[in-house]
C-alpha cells in the first residue's frame, strides 16, 4: 500500500496537538494512525504523541501477522497507552486532564484491521463508494443514532466537540475494532476531526477519486478544510492499495 499524509495547524489553533505516522513491520505489514489530542491545557499533544509512539515501537517489535491477532493487539496495546497516559496525569499536575482520540488500521495484503476510539475517523473508498468505517464516540452521534437529528444537523450542531470515549480519561479505554476487505485500487482514509466536520464526504470523494497524487491529495483536504474555516488541527492520511505484485 502506498501511504501519503499531512498535518496543518489551521487556523484558529496556536499549537498543533494532532499526531500522524506510518510504521512498516519486518514483514512488511504496515501501521498507520491519526491521534488528535484533547485537554490538560497544553499537554494533548503529550497525549497523541506517547499514542503514537507507543503503538509504533510495539508493531516493530512484534506485529501481529494475522486479522485476530490484529483485533487483540489493538485491545492490549491501547489500554496499556491508557495506563500510562493516566499515571502520567497524576504524577504531573501539567498533564492533568490530557487525553486523546485515535484511528489506526493494520493494513495487511488484502485486508485492515481499524480501530478507533474518539471522533477522528476512517473511511474505505471502494467501487465509487465512500464508507465511514468507524464509529464516532461523541455527543452528536449519540443524538443521530436516536433520531433526534440529523446527520446534516450534526455538522453544525452547537455541542459537536464533544467526544463521549478517549484514551486517558477513564480507566477502561473501550475501543472499536473491524476487519475490512481490501482491493486493488481501494483506498483509505484516516483524518482527524479537524477534516471530517469541515467538508462532506462528497467533497472528499470527489478529491480521492481525482487524478492527483496521494500527496496533493492530502494538500487539498487540508486546503479545503482551511477554506472552510480551519477552526482545528487537521490530519489527512491516505492509502492506495496496490496489486500484491506491484
């Protein structure tokens, strides 16, 4: 799979609390992940980046090589990133309050497995479909999945900051965590909420199935999302998959 990403301020924002990376396994097997980082003042990004960098080192020391085994190492690894970010919050009052969302998929030769916990999200792009394929842990989509509004309301909904799950702010970090089917040509995409509340999901189809690189890709979301305000971080991260000869 070819992997392109980009990360911007925005423009409202004085620091960048967003987190992005790609980690390749001794077999090959790829990691990928978008951490947004939430509260404790200015420590969010302390947050997103022990995330990151935990997940990191633990794939290049012992991927999993299977789907299953994916799904567990997803579950371990991110509780014991919620045990470290909690002690950490304790001993220093600095980090008092940090937390983080996260999206991740272990893309494997026709498969991923994505996990994701927060509002930053994933999404497959397959046969001219464009498909979320995480579920948002946060006030509005509580209010969507009830009915009591709308998906287009949700959008400008004036609490959609919100998140109702995290990394670090409570003990148990429930995660959620899918297989998905992948084939030549699709593509994924992983952002950070700074993306998905600016622009529509027609918008970032027409980008994704537009003849531009994987890079310019990335620029152009970003542009798009500052076009439109630019109120938070924002983090793109897109993936081609290729044919397993090429």
């Amino acid at each position: 799979m070819k992997v392109a990403y980009q990360t911007d301020i925005g423009h409202q924002r004085k620091e960048n609390q967003d987190r992005v990376a790609k980690f390749t396994a001794p077999d090959g097997t790829l990691l990928v992940v978008v951490a947004d980082g939430i509260g404790g003042g200015r420590s969010g990004d302390v947050a997103a980046q022990i995330t990151v960098d935990h997940l990191g080192r633990q794939f290049q020391v012992a991927s999993p090589n299977s789907s299953l085994e994916a799904i567990r190492w997803f579950a371990r690894e991110v509780q014991l990133i919620n045990d470290e970010i909690l002690q950490k919050s304790k001993e220093n009052p600095k980090y008092q309050g940090m937390g983080t969302t996260l999206v991740a998929a272990i893309i494997f030769d026709q498969a991923m497995v994505v996990a994701n916990i927060g509002d930053s999200r994933g999404y497959v792009l397959h046969d001219d479909l464009l498909t979320q394929v995480t579920i948002d842990h946060s006030l509005v989509n509580e209010l969507v999945k009830h009915g009591d509004i709308t998906e287009e309301e949700a959008r400008n909904y004036p609490q959609n900051n919100i998140i109702t799950r995290a990394i670090g702010v409570s003990a148990d970090a429930r995660i959620e965590v899918n297989r998905f089917d992948l084939g030549a040509g699709d593509q994924i995409l992983l952002c950070s909420d700074g993306l998905s509340k600016m622009i529509t999901r027609e918008q970032m189809m027409r980008v994704l199935e537009s003849n531009l690189s994987l890079t310019e890709k990335c620029s152009q979301l970003v542009k798009m999302a500052n076009e439109a305000g630019g109120p938070d971080n924002i983090t793109v991260l897109i993936g081609l998959a290729e044919d397993q000869e090429g």
